[in-house]
C-alpha cells in the first residue's frame, strides 16, 4: 500500500501538470552539486538530481516513510545511479554533514513540517556558502480541490515569514505553476530586511 503510494507520488510528479523540465530547468543542477530532496516520496525528483549531478554528485533523498526509502534506492540500482543516500527524516542532522549541501529541495512537504523556523535554521546550517532552499507548495486555489480542502497548503506570506525567522531571504519567486509558489531562499548573511523578490 505504501508502495503505491510511491508509485503515486511518481506518477503525479511526472505528469505534465507538474511541470517537472520547466522545473529542472530552473534550479539547473550541475555537475558535483551535493543536494538533499526533503520529503523526497517517491523520489521522482531525487532520481533526476542523480542523473544531473552525477557520479561526483551526492543526492541525499529524506523522507519520514522507510518503504519510500526502500523504493528510491530500488530505482535508483536500476538505473544504475550510485550517488543517491537516502536518510530517515529524523536523522537528517546527523546524517548529513555541515556546510554540505548546494541545494534543499522541498517540493509539496513544507506544510507538513512541524516547528519550521526552527527546522530550517537547522538546515541552514546543511547549506555551504550560496546555498539555497527551494520550496515549491501548494496554494490555496479554493473551491473543491484536495489540497484546499484537507488544509495541505501554505501562504507565501507564512513561508517568508518563517524563513526569514529561520535565516533566510526570498531571493527569487517563479509564477509559472498554476497551483503552487516555486520560492528560492538563500541565507540573509547579514540581516537585511525583507524585500521584494524579483520574479520569473
Ligand atoms: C506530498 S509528498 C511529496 C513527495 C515528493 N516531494 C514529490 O514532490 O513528489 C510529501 C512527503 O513528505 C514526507 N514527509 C512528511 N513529513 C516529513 C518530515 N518531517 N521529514 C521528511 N519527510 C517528511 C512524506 O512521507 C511524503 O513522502
């Protein structure tokens, strides 16, 4: 059942109404980068990090589900992929190391994190100088869709809010996702307040 879920997450993922190319194309993960996809599911986006970062590359895919776990690493051997760890959700600030990672992937987990400041001021700490924290969740588009109905979104305003309490600056929104904020963080190294972020 667990698995299905996985399969499920991949499937929705992939679809076209993801926009999963027009969202590669703007992180553009290069060879060697070192990126961790929290709350990675099915990880249909840890496999495609894999492939871009390549053998010098590592993909650290988290999620709080092992089965989710066992299944990425499964299609990562068949793909023949060796760069992807793969790490329990409570384990992560032991398992991954400071000043490591060039990218945090957060694509439709945000809203299940608990304590988020918190949290990503610990992720902060993951982050090597010019790091950034891409956050893509759903909005509140209303009517009768799943996400508005069963509250699994957030507003902008409470991601920057957080983030910028965790340490983080907006340095960059995408519009182009019908039902969801693409957010690019990077950490305020000195203080600034918040401004507006360009978009694109
Ligand atoms: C809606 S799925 C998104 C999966 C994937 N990111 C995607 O875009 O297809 C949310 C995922 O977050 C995971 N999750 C929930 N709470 C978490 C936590 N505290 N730490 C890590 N993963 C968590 C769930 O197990 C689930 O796999």
């Amino acid at each position: 059942m667990k698995r299905l879920r996985a399969v499920m997450f991949n499937r929705k993922a992939s679809g076209p109404g993801s926009f999963p190319s027009e969202i590669m194309e703007r992180i553009s993960p290069s060879e060697g980068q070192r990126i961790a996809d929290i709350g990675a599911g099915g990880g249909f986006f840890s496999l495609l990090f894999s492939e871009k970062v390549g053998p010098k590359g590592v993909v650290y895919a988290v999620d709080i589900e092992p089965v989710f776990l066992e299944y990425i690493l499964e299609r990562a051997g068949e793909r023949g992929l060796r760069n992807i760890r793969v790490v329990r959700g409570g384990e992560i600030f032991d398992s991954i190391p400071g000043n490591e990672l060039d990218i945090v992937f957060v694509r439709n987990t945000y809203h299940h994190l608990p304590d988020r400041t918190s949290y990503f001021g610990e992720v902060g700490k993951l982050l090597r100088p010019g790091g950034k924290v891409i956050i893509i969740d759903y909005r509140d588009t209303g009517g009768l869709s799943f996400h508005s109905l069963f509250g699994h979104h957030v507003t902008m305003e409470t991601v920057e809010k957080e983030m910028n309490g965790a340490g983080f600056l907006l340095e960059r929104s995408y519009g182009f996702l019908p039902r969801q904020w693409f957010l690019v963080f990077g950490k305020d190294l000195d203080g600034r307040s918040p401004g507006t972020a360009p978009g694109g």
